[in-house]
C-alpha cells in the first residue's frame, strides 16, 4: 500500500515538473504599454544632375539634404565686345516671303557675304572711337531691324553696304541693344532701336543675330541675319 501511495505522489510530481516547462518554453506576448521602435528605409527618389533616380533605402530627409541638385545655366554678365574693334568677316541674310500678293516687299532672296573683305572699313567698334568721329560707328551690307510687320529686308533688296552710326548700347542677359542713326541718299537723318542676339564662338569672336517673323497686308514671311565678328 505505502509502495502503491509513493509511486502515485512520484508520478504527480513528474506532471507537475513536465507542465511548468511546458509554460517556459511558451511565447510570452509583448506588454501592451511597450512601444516597439522599428527603423523602417523607404525606397525614394531623387534630382540627381537633372535625371529622376531610384534611390533605395535612403532616407527621405538625408535625400533631401545631401542628393538633391538644380540645374541651372547662365548667360555672361559682361559684353565680349566691349572696348574693341572688330572686323565683320561673314554676314548672311535671308528672307523669305509668302509671294502671294502683287507688293513688290512680297519677295525672297538670300546671300552670305565676307564684307571686311570686299570693304577695309566694314568693322564695328565698341567704345574705341575707331574713326575719331566722336561715337562708334560700323558699315555693314545688311539692314539690322527688328519687325513684326512689313517685311525686313536688305537695303534696296540687295547686299549694299551702309553705313551707321551707334549713338548708345547697352547688354544685358545675352542681348545687345544698340540705338543707331544713318544718314539716307535722300540727305534725311533716320534712328531706331535694334536688338540683337549675342552667341560667342569659343574662340575670342562672337556672333550678332536676329530670328524674326511677321505678317502684314496678305503677306506673311521669316527672316534671319547675322553678323560674324573677329577681334581687330
């Protein structure tokens, strides 16, 4: 009986040790007042040299810090004629014109030129009072106008030199203003106000231009003309 009673206490012990294991190996459930911190990285983009990239695990305000760039171009802040003398070896003008009515402006032509070469005196000087006139002066075998108009054309239609001269200019942004007067066959003093594109060639020179387009009286046309220029 006493045998029967201790193998029966024996054997409520061991279930008794074997249960309480069984609960430590069990998973104990978080406290539901702990905050968990996790460092989660979000895969983002970024302005990189001007080109959208993918940028994985990066961090959204690192990205922003340290990966984003801007693009950005300029024009010179100062004129590249300013102070010289300067031989026009290449102009080029071009036009052309609807031909649909009977005006004798509705008409297109073209011609590229080297005018220092056919005239020693075809140079255009900045500030140097090359010919002691008392103001910058230049001759040229094209019309430099500006017009949204009657169509801008060479003098007489042709490439015929003229002469004139700037009474002021100014730069700005790639742009070259210049106010200029001549004198007509016809003994009439005329001016106006021209406005020119400035594109430096790498190479000391630099070219003076001027893309336009128009529509007047059943006409409608485009023109281009440019200036080459070379330091004297």
């Amino acid at each position: 009986m006493k045998k029967y009673l201790l193998s029966l206490v024996t054997l409520l012990l061991v279930m008794t040790s074997c249960q309480k294991e069984d609960d430590l190996l069990q998973p104990i459930p978080p406290n539901p007042n702990t905050q968990i911190n996790t460092n989660i990285n979000v895969d983002t983009t970024a302005i990189v040299g001007g080109d959208t990239i993918l940028v994985q695990g990066i961090e959204e305000d690192l990205v922003a810090t340290d990966y984003v760039t801007s693009n950005t171009t300029t024009e010179p802040t100062t004129f590249i004629g300013e102070g010289k003398t300067w031989k026009i070896v290449e102009s080029g003008f071009e036009i052309n014109c609807s031909e649909l009515t009977s005006s004798h402006v509705d008409t297109s032509y073209s011609y590229v030129s080297n005018p220092y070469d056919i005239l020693s005196s075809s140079t255009i000087s900045f500030n140097d009072d090359y010919y002691g006139e008392g103001h910058d002066i230049f001759t040229v075998n094209i019309y430099p106008r500006n017009g949204t108009g009657s169509p801008v054309h060479a003098l007489d239609f042709a490439p015929n030199f003229m002469t004139m001269y700037v009474d002021n200019y100014t730069y700005n942004m790639g742009t070259l203003t210049m106010n200029l007067t001549t004198l007509t066959c016809s003994g009439v003093w005329i001016s106006w106000t021209v406005h020119m594109d400035i594109i430096e060639d790498g190479d000391g020179g630099f070219k003076l231009e001027i893309t336009q387009s128009g529509s007047h009286a059943g006409i409608s046309w485009d023109s281009h003309q440019y200036l080459l220029l070379e330091e004297i």
